[in-house]
C-alpha cells in the first residue's frame, strides 16, 4: 500500500495485521481521489480511519487538515505510524480514538465544520452505522461538503444527502454525496 499522489507520492503506508481492518486499495484510492480532485485547502474528517489511508492520500493532495478517528487502538496505533512516516503531526493530522457517533457529537460541540469526510466503515455494519451516523452528519458539514461513502456492493447504506456519483470496483461501491 502506498500514497498515490502530492507531496508523499510513492512512499509505502503500513497497513494493520490481520483481516479486522480493509483498507481502501490503491486503486480505488486513485479513482476517488480522481473524482474528488481538488482537495486543497479542505479540512477532512476521516471516520472508521483504519490504517489511515486516506486521509493520507487527501493530506498529500493538498488538503489543510484530517481528523482521523477510529475505535480500534491497534488500527489507529498504525495509522499514527504512516503519518509520522510522513511527517504529519498536530495541528496537521490529528488521531483520536472514540466510535464515529461519538467524535461527530464532539465535533458539533465544538463547532467544527469538514469539507470532506471519509465513511469507511467495517462493510458488515456499514448500512447501520450509516444510518445512525447521517442523522449527525449534517451538523458538521460544511457548504458544499463532500462525503464519501465506501461499502460492499451486496449492502450499499443509504445517505440523506445528494448523491452526486457511484461508482464500482470489483466488490466496492464507492458514493460521493454533496450537500
């Protein structure tokens, strides 16, 4: 596994041991980010982090910021090592270990706002914790915030917002809604 593009193109991200944690594969990387391009200047909100991945690839892309949450401690020990592989530490890159419900309640509390959030979530539990999860989402978004959603294609989740693309990948199912 490794950064695609930016800054921290080619350099190699670990990723978790074990089947517990899916990360997002290089190419489905390439092509989300293809269609999400630009990501300059955005604050992100990674959910569901895992190794990291992605807000990796977004932090090299340009983007201001990422919020990476995961409730896994081994997950986010591994996605604190590929960021301080590349360099990216606080205020930069940000790792907290919380349930994705409960960091969104956080973030409305204190008033943050994302231009970008990433929904990966374990693709046995995704149309659950989707659902739980769009009922909180709205309070964090951004004008013209974009979110991701990535899932197995036998059980796509639902989200109240505008699905502006789909696309497949094998197995996965990638959504990119906008407010």
């Amino acid at each position: 596994m490794r950064v695609i593009a930016g800054r921290f193109g080619g350099r190699r991200l670990r990723a978790p041991a074990g089947d517990a944690v899916r990360p997002t594969t290089d190419r489905v990387r390439e092509a989300l980010f293809s269609m999400l391009e630009p990501v300059e200047g955005e604050r992100v909100l990674d959910l569901f982090a895992g190794s990291g991945a992605l807000s990796c690839e977004a932090l090299s892309r340009g983007a201001a910021s990422a919020l990476l949450v995961d409730r896994d401690p081994r997950a986010l020990a591994v996605a604190k090592a590929n960021l301080a592989a590349l360099g990216l530490a606080p205020p930069e890159a940000v790792t907290v270990r919380s349930d994705a419900a409960a960091a969104l309640r956080k973030a409305s509390e204190r008033g943050d706002k994302y231009g970008l959030v990433l929904l990966d979530p374990p693709y046995r539990d995704a149309t659950r914790l989707v659902d739980e999860l769009g009922e909180l989402l709205p309070a964090v978004l951004a004008a013209g915030a974009r979110v991701v959603v990535e899932s197995d294609r036998r059980a796509v989740p639902e989200l109240a917002l505008p699905l502006h693309r789909e696309r497949r990948y094998g197995d996965t199912i990638v959504r990119i809604h906008t407010t």
